[in-house]
C-alpha cells in the first residue's frame, strides 16, 4: 500500500512539473487557450492515472499472485477513461484542439511510464527474480 502511495504522489508531482515547464512555451506559440488546454488534460490524464492506479493497489494488497492481470485491467480502464473524457471535454468545452492533442500524447506518456515502473517494482517486491542456471549439452 505504500508503494501505491508514493507512486501516487510521484504521478502528482510529474504532472505539476509538466504544467510548470510546458506552460511558457505552450502560452508563446498557442495563447491563453493552448495553457488552459494544457491545464485540462493534465487533469484528465492525471485522474485517469488515479483510477487506473486502483486496481494495482487492490488486486497487490490482497491477491499479488493476479497483480499482472489488474495491472492489464489498470491499463485498460486508464487508456478507455482518457480518451472518453478527453472527447467529452473536447465535445463540451471545444479546446484549442493542436494545444490539447499535443500535451495529451506527452503528459499520458509520461505517467504511464511512471505508473508502468511502479507496476513493475511491485511485481518484483512480490516475484523475485529466480537464478537459473543454464544446462548445456554437448
């Protein structure tokens, strides 16, 4: 559960850093609309990443043995939540489009690897890694 924790916090503190670095350039070549774009799908790839978290926490709390399996479902509810309130918002609130798009493809990527290398560490921490020795025949 700790784990879940710090990847939590880790997935915040990534995604305020792209807002921070991405915000200048985004406001010098696409205006106030490209940053409030840039600001929108932070948050949604950020409270995609949140729910897609959950699985792996729960399935690694209780059952680590299906933790590859709720890290697929993770993945997939991530992925299926983006893209349905990305439309949603871009339907409704019609953002900058290139400005939205483009800070969509880099913060997803982003906290997926993030979210990916915790996955991984998890799965580690409960499967170790076992040493084989290698038979050779001749």
């Amino acid at each position: 559960m700790k784990i879940s924790i710090v990847c939590l916090i880790a997935l915040c503190v990534a995604t305020a850093i792209l807002v921070l670095v991405g915000q200048s350039p985004t406001e010098a070549r696409w205006g106030a609309e490209g940053v409030a774009s840039l600001r929108a799908v932070a948050v949604i790839c950020l409270a995609s990443a949140f729910a897609g978290l959950l699985p792996i926490a729960l399935v690694a709390a209780k059952w680590p043995s299906y933790l590859g399996q709720a890290a697929l479902g993770g993945t997939a509810i991530r992925l299926l939540l983006t893209m349905a309130i990305g439309a949603a918002y871009q339907t409704l609130a019609q953002p900058h489009l290139p400005s939205f798009l483009f800070w969509a493809v880099v913060i997803y990527s982003v906290l997926l690897v993030i979210e990916t290398g915790f996955s991984v560490f998890l799965a580690r921490s409960y499967f170790p890694p076992v040493a084989t020795k290698r038979e050779v025949t001749a």
